[in-house]
C-alpha cells in the first residue's frame, strides 16, 4: 500500500525531470512506499515525451498532462486530486528543492503523530537571483503581517501534509501560495524544517516577480477574507 505520493508540477521542464526523479527514487527507495506523479501544465517541449518515457520504465511513477497551462496551482491539485497515498510530498520541478529532504520531512510528521499537519520546508539559504530573494522577503513579511500564519517561507515548494485535509481546503488560482496559511484555516499545524536549496538544474523560471506581485495582492486579501469567514468545527462521533 502506497505511504506517501509525491507531487511535482511542470511547465517546460524536459531537461530537469529525469535527474530530480533519479533523486526521489534515491531519497525513498527502502524508505516507505511511494510512487510519483508528475503533473504538467501545458508544457511546449519535450515534457511530454520524457514523461511518457519514464511511464514505461519505472512502475511507480505516473504522469497527468493539462492539456492548457492551468497554472501551479492547478497542476498541484491535479496531482493530489489523482495521487494513492494518504500523505502528499511536493516539490518544484526545476530541481531547486532537495528530494534527500523528503525523509526528514516524513520523520518530523511521525514524531508528531500524523493528523492535520503540515511540514513546509525552509529555505534559509536562498540560492536564487538577488531581486527574487529581495521580493520573496518583502511579500513574506507583508503576508506574515496580514495572514498572521507563522511561517517563514511560504514559497518553498516542498512540503508534506495529509490529502484528505488538503483536499477540503478552498481552490483559487495561486493558491500554492497560500497552503500554511489555509491549512491553520482548517484548525491544522504547521511546522517549518530547514530544507536545502539549490541552483535551478536548466532552463529557465517561467514565473517572474512582477507577475507574482500583481496577482498576490487580491490573493493575499482574498485569504484574509476567508481566514475571517471561515469557522471549521471540529467534529465528534460519540462512541
């Protein structure tokens, strides 16, 4: 029985899947049982052809294809929406975030008992072009001031957290973004755990700060909105 699914979104990322699978497949081998979904967005190269690829040479791996760029957001909940295992662990398919994390993610979310938890890698050591690390700290300390979610980086894209919570939580556009955030709104935890990052493995972002900065400001007031709307009661089935 798959324990944990992991979740990679890509957009014209041909280059960069199979070295990243090669290290997931190193991180959880004899670890747990896991498979791997890939999700990709609309890709215009060879995406779809290295994925169809590796479907036919590794039994645990799978792939779903958007047949329109939907946007991140949209491909992570596809992937989740279609993944096997109770416990979800996403990553960025640019090969920036560390697969060899994946299992002290794990660790830390036994040693708290499961449940409604969600372990969000840190990324303390940025390795990213100056300007991206200058607009990722500006919009985490306006978003830390609004949201009040008390983590330091969002943006990470590794994480670890429960399908069945992540699946009841509210679907917007960007709301990657967002996840700490939206899982404290279901009465869940949230613990950051210091992750490495690395260089983008090839290819180049397809997101810019511009880009990111115009949609997050409705985003970001739109999830206040529900954090203030939002009463999810805990629910007791007497014995």
């Amino acid at each position: 029985m798959i324990e944990l699914s992991v979740v990679v979104p890509v957009l014209n990322e041909a280059d960069n899947i199979k070295p990243l699978v090669q290290e997931i497949c190193t991180a959880l081998e004899g670890r747990l049982a896991y498979e791997i979904v890939y999700v990709n967005d609309g890709s215009t190269d060879g995406t779809p052809q290295v994925l169809a690829e590796l479907c036919r040479d590794r039994p645990n791996f799978r792939a779903l294809h958007h047949d329109t760029r939907s946007g991140q957001s949209a491909a992570i909940r596809s992937g989740v929406k279609a993944a096997h295992g109770p416990w979800i662990a996403t990553l960025d398919g640019d090969g920036q975030n560390d697969p060899a994390d994946i299992p002290a993610l794990w660790d830390k979310m036994q040693s708290l008992s499961g449940g409604a938890v969600m372990i969000a890698g840190w990324r303390t050591q940025r390795k990213d072009v100056w300007s991206k690390r200058i607009a990722s700290r500006i919009a985490n300390r306006i978003r830390t001031a609004l949201l009040r979610d008390g983590t330091p980086d969002t943006g990470c894209g590794l994480k670890l957290f429960p399908r069945d919570v992540f699946l009841e939580f509210p679907y917007f556009t960007h709301y990657h973004r967002y996840f700490a955030a939206l899982m404290k709104r279901q009465g869940g935890t949230v613990v950051s755990v210091p992750v490495n990052h690395r260089p983008r493995g090839a290819g180049k972002s397809n997101y810019g700060n511009l880009d990111r900065a115009l949609v997050g400001i409705a985003d970001l007031f739109g999830v206040a909105w529900l954090q203030r709307r939002g009463s999810i009661p805990r629910v007791r089935e007497e014995a």
